[in-house]
C-alpha cells in the first residue's frame, strides 16, 4: 500500500512538473491595459510562438487606444528571439521598431553566446555579456521559469538601449490583482530600487504558470508605466 501511494505521489509531481512548462512550451497570447502614470494609453499584444530546435519569439505590439490615439501618433514593436530549454531562458536578439506616423525607427541587441558579446546597434559598441543577461522581454518568460523552480531572490541583467544593469528580484508577499478577466490570485515580486529609483514590479499568478498578470515599471524620472491582463489564450 505504502509503496502504491510512493508512486502515484511520484507520478503526480511529474504531471505538476510537465504542465509547469506547457506556456513555455506551447506558447500564449495575452494583451495588457497600458497605463502612464494612471492615465489610460491602449493595449499591448504579446504573443509567443514555439518553433523548433527549441526556439521561440516573443513579441509585444504597444498601440494607443482611445484619446491617446490622438495625442500619440507612434506604434511600438519589440521582438525576442529566444532560446527556451528547461535549465535557461536564454535571449539571441532583440528587436525594437517604432513606427511613427510610416517613419520607421529601429534599434537591435543582438546576444553572441559563443564570443560573450552584446552588440548595441545604438551606441555601436560591443559590451562583455554574462550568464542571466536578458532583453526587456526575455527577462519577464525567465522570472517564469525562476518561479516554476520556486526562487524566493532572483539576479538578473538588463540590457536596454541606454544602459545595462543589474537587477535583484525578491519576492515579498501574496496578493490579489483584478484584471478584466476577473481577479487572480498572486505572488508579488519587486526589483531593488535603484540610485535613481529604476524599478520594476511583478504580480504573477501560479494559476497560468506565473505569467504577470500586472507589471509596473518606475523609471528614473519617478514616472509609472502598468501593463494589467486583458486577454489570455493558449497557443494550440
């Protein structure tokens, strides 16, 4: 009796351990509410596809939306080639295009793995690239994962087109978020603010395999960006 219960305890933690990963597997899509400091701005579309080799793109589409369709006249597109195994969370390039009024803008990260180099396409320069260097997008799929494997602290780098730096991200507490899929329970986690008061803020819900359902960044100046869950749906 002892040893039937072992087993079917074994093979319930390899069910729980398998559909852990299924999102980032099989891919989603979810839409966010964006706000700027409280004010309503539109929505961004993100998407990950899976491909083969263990490859996958993720790709957030930001476009105003009501009265801020008239005062902002610009389209923003981030892409994330990415590496997904079960050990890393792993970025090759990174993309950002804006897309003011057919006036194309566009910046790259690209991520050489094998030489340890991050090429910046902006400042045209090639900076030393270290284990846990991430991509804004990358970096969110990665804090997944780090939870699936039940992190409490978490050291991540950021590259951006400005700068890169290194984030620490605690969790702190369990929470409730309502979104407009109806309210989800969570687990808040928060970077360590920087000198000048860079922040990010993450409210992840166990019940879609920790994707953020809420996501706040803070910037230098104290300004406050929030993406909240508008829509979900599996990649099938």
């Amino acid at each position: 009796m002892i040893k039937t219960l072992s087993i079917i305890f074994v093979l319930f933690l390899s069910i729980t351990n398998v559909s852990h990963a299924n999102l980032l597997q099989s891919g989603f899509n979810a839409d966010y509410d964006v706000s700027y400091n409280g004010m309503e701005l539109g929505v961004s579309k993100r998407h990950l596809s899976v491909e083969s080799n263990q490859l996958a793109t993720y790709e957030a589409t930001t476009i105003p939306e009501g009265f801020a369709a008239l005062l902002i006249k610009e389209i923003v597109t981030e892409t994330s080639k990415i590496k997904i195994t079960r050990a890393q969370i792993q970025p090759n390039l990174y993309i950002q295009s804006k897309n003011k009024k057919g006036k194309i803008e566009e910046f790259q990260l690209r991520f050489d793995w094998e030489k340890n180099k991050l090429r910046n396409s902006s400042s045209k320069k090639n900076n030393d690239l270290k284990n846990d260097t991430h991509d804004l997008l990358s970096f969110q799929l990665a804090i997944m994962q780090d939870l699936q494997k039940h992190k409490k602290t978490m050291q991540y780098r950021i590259a951006t087109k400005k700068h890169t730096r290194d984030y620490v991200l605690n969790v702190l507490n369990n929470e409730k978020v309502e979104t407009a899929l109806g309210e989800f329970d969570v687990i808040k986690l928060s970077t360590t603010p920087l000198k000048d008061k860079s922040q990010f803020t993450f409210w992840c819900a166990p019940s879609l395999e920790y994707l953020p359902v809420k996501i706040q960044k803070t910037n230098e100046k104290g300004d406050t960006f929030s993406f909240t869950l508008r829509t979900f749906s599996i990649k099938k």
